[in-house]
DNA sequence: TGCCAGGAATTGC
DNA sequence: GCAATTCATGGC
C-alpha cells in the first residue's frame, strides 16, 4: 500500500526527523527525508516528506491496513493541526526559541516498552554514553529487520542475568531496573497498553510504584511514548541548561522558577521542553 | 583532572 | 520527612 497525503497546517518535518536521528536505534535518512517505523505486526512503514514545512507532503509506504496508517498518522501527529501551539507561544511572548521551533511535532516513539527501556538506560548519563548503552542493549538482545532496529521482547529481557548486563557497562541497579521491569510486564502485573486510555495522573501515580521509574521516567514516558502535550521535567538537566542559556543566567534556575512559567507554557509543557532541549543540541 | 551527566534508591538524622 | 550519599562510567 502506498499512500501520498498533504496536510492541511504547518508541519516541520525535518525538525522532528533531526530529533529522532538524534536516537541511533531509529533508522532514519535525513538526507533523504525519510524515516522506517517497525510496526508491531512485523512489517515496517516508509514515510517521506516530498513537501516544505509551509505545504507538507508525504509518502507512506508499506502499510498492511487502514488501522497502520491511522496509527502511523496519530505517532507522527498527522492527524491534527500544530498551529494551535505557534499560536499559544506567540501569545506568551516568550520568544525566539518557541517562534523558532513553530511547526515542530512531538514525535512519539515506535514502542512503548522501546520508551520505557530508553529512558531507564538514560537516567543520569551524558547523552553520546547513554546512546552507546542503549545501541549494546538493542544490538545484543533485539533484532535488524528489513533495516530497522527493534527492541527485544520484554520476554528476552526478564530472561538476562544482570551480570550480562554489567558486560555491557550497565551499573548493577540500571540493569536490576530494566530486567526487574520487564519481569513486571511478562508477569501481566504493568500492562503499559493500558496507560494510554488513564490520565497523566493515574501513569504516573502507577508507573512509580516500579523500582527504578521516578517522576523524570514517568514524565519522558507521557510524553515520548503517549504523547501527552502538557509535561514539563523539572528535575531533567538539560531542561534546566537550556533555560539558564535562555535566560542568560549564571546558575540553573531554581525548581520554583521553572515552576513559575507553567502558567504561561501550559497547556503545552510538553512542547516548551521539546523545543528547549532542541535549542540546545 | 575532577566534575558532570536529559535520576532514582537508599541511608542518615 | 527531607537532605546527603551512593550508584558507575564515559565525556569534556
């Protein structure tokens, strides 16, 4: 099946590919414009941007029926115009970095169980180590289809021994969370399919009831893995560094400060993060 | 070289 | 309860 499709809003492709280049597990080809998504049911979809950010255009190849390219539609957020957060930026005066990113989509990731696994490995480690770690874990357990990386089934996973995972230069708790929370998914007791119909809340008050997943895990999970457009990490790093580059300080700002924007940034928190880790990579 | 890294659990008071 | 410490290792 082959699809091509406009869309109806501005639309910065390019934008959102540079970012999930930016996550060597993703097969992407920025100078071709184009991306492979593995799909759960073991195909895997081509999309191509043909158009400009100002007419976006696309192909869609490889989808197997209707409900793949809905699905597709909904991770890429072809289904619903982004002009609505320009617009909620524009009125914030907050700045280059929001007008600069107009038309930036949060793509969301290909695998829940992917995102979740990602984010544990990332915890607390410089991005170039953290990519090198996640790369050993999905080469060494997952598989290379049709050219597109997937993550080992949280079956294969449950089944490590945490020394294989030291050999791999996983500290001892980072890989008790990884095998410890997919034993969790294997045993029926965390059903992250769930999650996607319960509210912020409810995700986060559940998911943190799991050793290794605090509020920073919770909150990458809603809005990398679901979606959600209105989170903000105050406790992420790179969040803080862009923000005292923003604001020209010579410290991080303080949790409060950050704290004191919401108002203004919500309720797309969850945008306002995307383009400030974007202004700083 | 020493501090930091897109944190979270554990310990100590 | 809340702050300090620990985990582990590469990056700069």
């Amino acid at each position: 099946m082959e699809i091509e499709f406009t869309l109806p809003f501005t639309y910065d492709f390019d934008r959102g590919l540079e970012r999930l280049a930016g996550d060597p597990v993703n097969a992407v080809d920025l100078p071709n414009r184009a991306v492979l998504v593995p799909m759960d049911e073991g195909n895997v979809i081509t999309i191509q941007a043909t158009g400009t950010t100002e007419m976006p255009s696309f192909i869609l190849k490889g989808a197997i029926n209707e409900e793949q390219v809905n699905a597709v539609q909904s991770i890429f957020h072809f289904h619903k115009s982004l002009n609505p957060i320009a617009t909620h930026f524009a009125e914030t005066d907050h700045g280059c970095i929001f007008k600069e990113h107009e038309g930036t989509p949060l793509i969301r990731s290909f695998s829940l169980y992917g995102e979740l696994m990602k984010s544990i490995i990332h915890q607390q480690l410089n991005l170039s180590f953290a990519n090198t770690l996640l790369m050993r874990f999905v080469t060494d357990y997952g598989e290379q289809i049709d050219g597109v990386w997937r993550y080992p089934s949280p079956e294969r996973v449950a089944a490590i021994r945490i020394d294989e995972l030291r050999d791999l230069q996983f500290s001892t708790r980072k890989a008790e969370y990884v095998i410890g929370l997919s034993q969790s998914i294997v045993s029926g007791k965390l059903n992250l399919e769930k999650y996607r119909t319960m509210s912020d809340e409810e995700v986060t008050a559940d998911l943190v009831t799991y050793r290794g997943v605090g509020p920073w895990t919770a909150q990458g999970f809603l809005m990398f893995g679901l979606g959600r457009p209105n989170l903000f990490p105050v406790a992420d790093i790179g969040l803080q560094n862009a923000l005292k580059k923003l604001w020209k300080l010579d410290r991080k700002p303080t949790r409060d400060e950050i704290l004191a924007r919401f108002p203004e940034w919500s309720p797309y928190l969850s945008y306002a993060a995307l383009y400030l880790w974007r202004s700083i990579e």
